[in-house]
C-alpha cells in the first residue's frame, strides 16, 4: 500500500527524496505531419517524459515501487512552423488494488486544446510560480491533478493541496495565448476541470473516489461480496454531483475511465444489487447505457 496514506500530510513540505513521483509513460505520435523527421517527436517525446519522471513534484516520500502509473499520448496534427504545435493529448491514470496486480482506472482525460512550442533536444523546464511556456504548464497541469486524485483515493480528501497546485497553474496561465485555461474558452477545459474538482458539489465525488477504492476496491481481496458492496453504495454519492451538476466535466472524466470496470464488477452481483446500480448510472451516465444494460443482463 502505497505510503501516501502514512505521509499524505506530514510530509507535504517536507521529508529526503527516495524517488521521484511518477512512472509515466509518455508517447508522442504525429501522423498527419509528414515533413519534420521524427527525430523531433522522438526528442519531444523524451523531453516530455523527463519533466514527469525525473522532477520532484512533492515532498513525500515514495520507494521505486510505489510511484503512480499514469499514461499520457500526446498526437500532433498539426505543425505551423518549424517549432509551433498543435494537437490533443490523453492523459490515463489507473490506481493499484490492494492484495491484486489489477489497476483500477480512474482518470481517462482527452485535452484537445494543446498548442506549445518545441525545440528539439531542449529540457522542458517548468517554474510553479510563473507561466513559462505552455508544454511545461499542460504537463504540470496534469501532474497535479494526477497527484489529487490518487491522494482522494487512499485518503478522504487527500488530494487538496495537490488540487491547489494545480490551481496555481491555472491562475498563471491566465495571460497566456493558448486556450485551455479561461473560464469563457469552454464548459470541458483545465480551468473548469480544477475549479469544480474544488467546488463543494464535488465533495460526493471525492467521497467516492475514497469510498470505492478504500472500502470497495482494496477489501475485495478479503470480502469480494462486501467490497462489491461498498462500491455499489459509493456509486449512490454521486446522484448529488449529477443533481448540482449535471453532465459535468469531471463525472464524463471519472465515467470514461470507470465504465468498462463497473460493467464487469456488477454483471456478478445479484440481481436486486445490480438493477440498482443500473437505476443509478443510466442517469448520472446516459453516454455509457449500451454498456449498463449489457451489465444488467448478468453473467461473465
């Protein structure tokens, strides 16, 4: 068990590094840019997956084996210049399960406002208290987001530090030319994706992001019946999210990564269990209900 649950918040200005945060795997592909060699993207590439797996984004201590798994594919599609940029970027993140080698997936972003500049075989540096460039500040952006949302899983509320970073990124980029980051620009963008993880008609779903994965996920191991059970009853926690917030950003991001592991978690249950878990998320998610009735037909 990953030792943010014993240092979440003693250690948050302080502690001796043991490694850094994050094993993340970064790709980059461009396949509607035909003239630039792909030494370029193999650099950015590098560039990239050096600033995630190598910088200090915390003072807690975290062993080799206990660093988060997260993904993030980023596809240019276009390039306007010989160091301008544009394309969507996929940010995946999936937490542990205590006494299993499964990874629950948590987060399944698709950001498809990012435009930054590049030089090939430059280090991408990134500054907390200042906008520097916009490939750094997207990539921390994330970072941090990732960071809360793992602490919500093992800690009731753990991630609001992390949340505040990232907020911090956000209040920096407000001059930037780059879009993603105003509350005008869009409802499903970074600005909104941490102001509302913040709200408190969030709080439900943070509950949940504890609820399911302590008390739901991590005891299955012992209880398959009973943790089932306590994911089922975190799923009900969100009704008051859908209910302040309805087709919010957030829950689509949740939902996205959660959809395919809830269908094969419930489709065991008994039948009163399962046609109420059905009841609940063909309302707070009607773009997954294909999946939620082939749930509701039971069987493996």
């Amino acid at each position: 068990m990953r030792n943010t649950l014993i240092f979440l918040f003693a250690t948050l200005t302080g502690g001796t590094a043991v490694a850094q945060e994050f094993n993340c795997k970064v790709s980059v592909l461009a396949p509607q840019v035909q003239s630039t060699p792909k030494r370029v993207f193999q650099s950015m590439e590098t560039s990239i997956s050096q600033l995630m797996n190598t910088r200090r984004w915390t003072a807690l201590n975290f062993s080799p084996q206990e660093r988060i798994d997260c993904n993030m594919l980023l596809t240019i599609n276009d390039q306007s210049s010989a160091d301008n940029f544009k394309g969507t970027l996929q940010v995946i993140y999936s937490r542990p399960v205590f006494g299993s080698d499964y990874m629950s997936p948590v987060v399944d972003i698709l950001d498809n406002s990012v435009q930054f500049t590049y030089l090939e075989n430059t280090q991408i540096e990134f500054s907390p208290e200042r906008f520097t460039n916009n490939l750094s500040s997207v990539i921390a952006f994330y970072a941090y987001y990732i960071l809360g949302v793992d602490a919500d899983t093992y800690a009731l509320n753990g991630g609001t530090d992390f949340y505040a970073q990232a907020q911090t990124v956000v209040t920096n980029a407000q001059n930037a030319s780059e879009s993603g980051w105003k509350a005008f620009e869009d409802q499903k963008n970074r600005y909104w994706l941490i102001d509302n993880q913040q709200q408190g008609a969030f709080r439900p779903m943070r509950e949940f992001l504890y609820s399911y994965h302590r008390n739901g996920f991590d005891a299955m191991a012992t209880d398959l019946a009973g943790g089932r059970k306590a994911c089922a009853a975190a799923i009900e926690l969100l009704k008051a999210v859908h209910q302040a917030k309805p087709s919010s950003y957030n829950l689509q991001v949740m939902f996205n990564a959660k959809y395919n592991e809830l269908v094969q978690l419930f489709r065991g249950s008994d039948p009163q269990e399962r046609a109420k878990v059905y009841n609940t998320l063909q309302i707070i998610d009607p773009g997954h209900i294909n999946q939620y009735l082939e749930m509701m037909r039971g069987g493996r």
